[in-house]
C-alpha cells in the first residue's frame, strides 16, 4: 500500500512530501487563475492575461522541474 504513495513521486525525481507540496502549490495558483478566469468572462477587462499567464508559468515550471529528474513511467 504505501508504494502507491511513493511511486510516481519518485518517478518524478520528488518525496511524497516533496510532490505533496508541489501540487499544493500548482493546485492553489491554478484554483486563483480559474477564479480570475470567471471575473474576466463576467468583466471582460479584468484578470486580461490571468489565465494565460499562470498557464505559461506552471508550464514552465514543470517542463525546467521535469528536465531535472529522470523521465516519468508514464
């Protein structure tokens, strides 16, 4: 059981606690973008490059993270 939980963080070149923290903080920036997102369709001159933005930086992060560590099994 507990390799289910290490696996794929391995995989990634991460601990458990390594990966947990990662996606905390890719799943908290991409819940603020979506927010962002929502008040751009309602007015449209708001949040005008949020969504774009936090897509190229969280891209960017895990493409230059992924580089790092050896390729995932996936």
């Amino acid at each position: 059981m507990l390799r289910a939980f290490q696996e794929h963080p391995e995989s990634v070149g991460e601990t458990y606690i390594q990966h947990m923290r990662m996606s905390f903080g890719f799943g908290g920036r991409m819940l603020l973008a979506g927010l962002g997102c929502i008040l751009h369709g309602i007015f449209p001159f708001l949040c005008v490059r949020t969504g774009s933005k936090t897509i190229n930086t969280l891209h960017d992060a895990m493409v230059l993270h992924r580089t790092k560590c050896p390729p995932c099994n996936e």
